[in-house]
C-alpha cells in the first residue's frame, strides 16, 4: 500500500481541465503510477485487486488509514492505494475521471456533483455525526444576527451555513457567502473578512486557537451528516468482488477505530500528520460504522437534494435514488 499526498495548491471548487491533466501527470511522474488506469497497470481494472481510493486528510477519514495500519486490506485480498486530497469534493473529480477507483465522501458534497457526475454510485454510509460541524463566529461577532460575510467551503460546509442561518430566522440573501479554502478560513475570520463559518474539525479548533468563539454545532440546529463509499458504475459493473472486500475492510475498520482510539490516532498520524488528540476527539463525535441506507437517509438526502436546486447552484434536480445503491451492502458483502 501506499499512501500518496496531493499537492496542496489552493483549490478554488471543481477540477477540471487542466487541472486533471496535471494530476494525471503527476501520477504519472510519482508513486501513483504503480497505479495508473492504463490496462494491464494493476490499477483496479476488471476483476483487479490493486487500487486507489481518495481520501480527504482530516480525522474523519481515520477508519481507511487504520484499514492500512492493521493490514485489512492484505487480509480481504486487495492491495490498496490511499490518494489524499485537500477537499472531498476533489477527489469525486479524480473519481470521476478515473484517475482513483473508490472515494470516501460527505452526502451533501457528493449530492451537488450528481448533476456533473451521473455515474457516480454510494455503496454504504461509514460515518454519521452532528457534532463534528461547527459553527465558529469572529472575535469580534457578539451573536449570530450580526454576520454579514460567512466563509463556505462548496458542498456541506456551504449547505450548514445555510441551514444555521435559516435556523436563527436570518435572511440568507442579506448574507454574502465567500468561497475559500478550509485552511485559510480561520485566518479569515480572525482578520474580519469573513464574520463566521460552519466547517469540520480542525478549522473550528484552529479558530479558537485564534480567539474564535465555538457557538455550536449542527446537531444543535437539528443537522448531521453522512460519509459514502462511492465509486461509478462503469467500475462496479466488472469489479463488485473488489467493492465488496472493500466494504468488508472498511467495516472491520471502523470497528477498530470505534473501540480503540488511539489506534486510530496513531494510524492517522502515520498517514496524514493529523494530531492524535484530533483523532481521539473525532471518534467522540463521530459514529464510526459501515451500515446500508435507511428510508430516512433518503428523505434526508432529498432534502440536500431540494437544497442545490431552490439554491439556483443546479439547474436540475439530482438523482439521488439512481446514485444512492440500497441494499448493495447486504447484497454483495455477505460472503466476503
């Protein structure tokens, strides 16, 4: 396995063009090309168990690094590469343009690309939380009603702002919503270009560190959120073996990270220089467990759905339920 680190430009929303192409390139130039989508690369083609999943580089991504870290992957028969991206949302672009074979994602961001992405598929739910989330407000910001500028990251962070603002019966039209980087946003905030944020940890941590105030989270406002496995259906079509040891991995996975942090922890760091106690207090926050899809998941995501389209950020409604694989988890992993 090897676990390779995306370089961190700034990234301004989708990849594309130019900017797939310099991926590829530098796949093709670094240790991503052991596994490139060429035939014959051992690179997650038909039947093959070699292949890369994108993962984003927070805590909340603990349960693949700690797949590596116990040797899951080896012990279910496949042979895995973690592709690290600064943002969830970039790694359903490689996803997309085969660059990976698998991602690990957030609904809500994964919702907003369907109209773009109709191949892509979500196999399971791995996480649920509506504490990770948290609303950060300026220094100087004495309640909610005095924001005028939020930082949103497109995707889940963009969706909770709105929720907390339509929350608190604020307008949403009478706040402007600017676009940056998870990282930059605590620096933002504590400058007074932005006056408030909703984003996962570290940031909300990191702008307390600034003199940031932590006001709460989703869950306070009756929102949480899920993490997919996904993938695409051309893939799925000859390669659901593979899927399924993934799933399988992956489950054992978030039963180690649940039942010993520090592991966790300890794998995180290895992979992603993420801080152990980060991880530590992820897994306090989050429900980590690999489950298949509820009716109220999918009520939940149509209403992510209505979101993008009464938002103007979609110009057609996505289509949850050809995305959303029900019943795929029970179906392909039992004997796995």
């Amino acid at each position: 396995m090897k676990i390779v680190s995306r370089p961190r430009t700034r990234p301004t929303g989708r990849v594309t063009g130019s900017a797939l192409l310099a991926f590829a390139a530098l796949c093709t130039a670094s240790a991503c090309g052991a596994g490139t989508t060429d035939a014959g690369s051992g690179s997650g083609g038909a039947g093959d168990p070699h292949l890369r999943i994108a993962v984003g580089v927070d805590a909340s991504y603990a349960p693949f690094f700690v797949a590596d870290a116990e040797g899951l992957w080896a012990k279910y028969g496949i042979d895995v590469d973690l592709v690290q991206f600064a943002k969830g949302g970039e790694g359903v672009d490689a996803l997309n343009a085969g660059q990976v074979q698998m991602a690990g994602n957030s609904d809500a961001t994964t919702i907003g690309l369907l109209g773009q992405d109709p191949d892509l598929r979500s196999l399971l739910v791995y996480e649920d939380s509506g504490r990770y989330l948290k609303v950060v407000l300026g220094p100087d910001v004495k309640s909610p009603d005095k924001i005028r500028k939020m930082a949103v990251v497109p995707g889940l962070s963009e969706l909770a702002a709105t929720r907390f603002l339509e929350a608190k019966g604020i307008k949403t039209d009478s706040v402007e919503f600017v676009t940056a980087d998870p990282a930059e946003i605590p620096a933002l905030t504590k400058k007074g270009d932005v006056d408030a944020y909703v984003l996962w940890e570290p940031w909300p941590a990191k702008g307390a560190e600034l003199g940031e105030q932590i006001l709460e989270t989703t869950g306070d406002y009756g929102l949480s959120y899920q993490h997919w496995l996904l993938s695409t259906s051309s893939w799925l079509k000859d390669n659901k073996d593979i899927a399924a040891k993934v799933a399988a991995a992956l489950t054992e996975a978030t039963v180690k990270t649940e039942s010993d942090p520090q592991a966790a922890a300890r794998a995180t760091k290895d992979a992603a220089k993420i801080p152990t106690e980060q991880t530590v207090n992820a897994v306090k926050e989050i429900d980590f467990a690999v489950r298949d899809f509820t009716a109220k998941d999918l009520e939940g995501y149509e209403n992510t759905a209505d979101f993008y389209l009464d938002t103007g950020k979609l110009k057609a409604r996505p289509d949850v339920k050809r995305a959303v694989q029900r019943g795929w988890l029970a179906a392909n992993t039992k004997d796995s």
